[in-house]
C-alpha cells in the first residue's frame, strides 16, 4: 500500500495489487481528492475487475495526500454547466451511484482507510465499505446540506442504517464536523489509529479479512443488505437457503473438515 506513488500519467486514482488485497487510492491530492467523472469511471472499473478477479480477495479504498475525499468536484460540475449544475451531478453520480452499489454487493470485503477529511460523497463513499479504519487526525464531515445540496452516494441509506434516524437528522441537519473519536463512539467507523500507524494497521486488517472465508462473506452481505427489507420469516428462510449453499461449498466443506480434525481452516483463493 502506497499513499506516495507517482506516474507519468497523472491518473486520478491509482490501483495495486498486494498478497490478494487490491489497493484503490484516490489521486487527485490538488483538490482533496475531490470526485469528477474520470476518477467515478476508473473507480467502477477497478471494483468490476475485482469482483471478477479470483486473486483478489479484499479491497482496500483511501486517499492520496492529506484527505481522503472532499466529496464530489463541485467547482468541475458548475464550470461544466453553469446554468444547470444538476446537469453535471447527474452524470457524475449515475457513475457514482454504481460504485456504490458494486461496493455495497460484491463479495469481496472493501475497506476505507481514512486518512484524512471524507467530506460530501467522500463520507458516503466511506460508508458505503464494510469496515472503515480512520486516523485520529482525520475528521468527517457531511457538507452537503451546507451547499443547498441534498446527501449523495447512498448517504440516505448507509448514515440512519449505521447511526440511527435520529442521530443521522442530526448530521445533516446541522453539519457539524465529527472527529475521529466522535466516529467511532457513533459507530461509524470500525477502529481509529494514529496517522503514522494507518497503513501498517490498514495492511494487517486487509490481510486478516483476506483469510476468511470470501463466497461466506458475500453470502453475509447480501444477507444483511436485505434484511431491511424483509419480514423475519423471510430472512429465516434466506438463512436456511444460505446455510445450505454454503455448507456445500468449497469453504464450507474446508470449515467444517477443520473444526472436525481441530485445526485451523485454510480457505482457496478459488474455491469451487
């Protein structure tokens, strides 16, 4: 994982691959990595190569720089359509929009290392991770509201799922920053860190998920993604289908043969 890399190209987002974990760092440093269209599309290809690439068992999302998104680049949609900003912001998050929703059901695990301000989409693009790890000198900020702009990425999905409605009326209705600290007491992130132990902690939690079992995982998100939506009877019987698919599978097979032999189970990067 690499924070610092340089190209002759100036891509907007950079990607690597490192023992399994695919590595997609934001790359526009200049405007804190603000989100324009370019970075929207190369974003989306990356996580559909991932979810079809079986080497690749976890996904790791930060930022180049000082922030880690300030949200989508609202001076590009203004100059882009002056008399009809909207215009802009829906080309951008119909883009967007699909990465959220590629990050949100494929059944690779995906990380945001937050390693400095997530503001605007930033933040929603955070929440929309499975787990986010975030530096104590970082701060999160919802933005939007601020700017006469309604919240983006799946900010009205992912924020009252995490916080509650309560506590998510609160964020944006009066758009207070939230420091580390503040983040994770309302749960919004999974574990905070200093900034110089961001990587190394980041690397090690990306390489732990990369151990378990990927399809399980997958089978988990789904789960839960709809759990919202369905009455227990019917998220009782998608437990019992799940149970049934996955017992039967690779993984399953390889769980259940190591707790029977007491060992530890070794999952393939490919399983059957």
């Amino acid at each position: 994982m690499n924070n610092n890399g340089s190209s002759s190209i100036r891509l907007p987002l950079t990607a690597q691959i490192d023992q399994s974990i695919l590595y997609i760092t934001l790359a526009r440093p200049a405007v804190l990595n603000a989100i324009n269209l370019e970075m929207a599309e190369l974003l989306q290809q990356h996580l559909i190569e991932a979810r079809q690439n079986p080497a690749i068992r976890a996904i790791v999302i930060t930022g180049k720089g000082r922030a880690f998104c300030a949200g989508g680049d609202l001076k590009f949609a203004v100059q882009a359509n002056p008399d009809t900003p909207g215009d802009s912001f829906l080309a951008l998050t119909a883009v967007l929009h699909q990465c959220i929703e590629e990050i949100r059901t494929t059944p690779k695990p995906v990380i945001a290392s937050i390693n400095g301000v997530a503001a605007g989409a930033g933040l929603f693009l955070a929440l929309a991770c499975d787990l986010r790890i975030m530096a104590k000198s970082a701060y999160l900020k919802q933005s939007n509201t601020s700017y006469g702009l309604p919240t983006p990425a799946g900010g009205s999905f992912t924020l009252p799922r995490l916080v509650g409605i309560g506590r998510a009326m609160e964020i944006i209705m009066l758009d207070q920053p939230l420091n580390a600290k503040a983040a994770h007491q309302l749960g919004l992130v999974n574990r905070i860190v200093p900034i110089h132990k961001l990587i190394e902690n980041t690397q090690a939690l990306a390489k732990r998920v990369a151990q378990m079992p990927i399809e399980t995982l997958g089978h988990m998100k789904q789960l839960i993604n709809q759990s919202f939506d369905h009455t227990l009877n019917q998220q009782l019987a998608a437990e019992r289908q799940t149970m049934a698919i996955c017992a039967n599978s690779a993984e399953g097979r390889e769980g259940l043969s190591a707790f029977l032999q007491k060992r530890r189970p070794v999952f393939l990067s490919n399983p059957e």
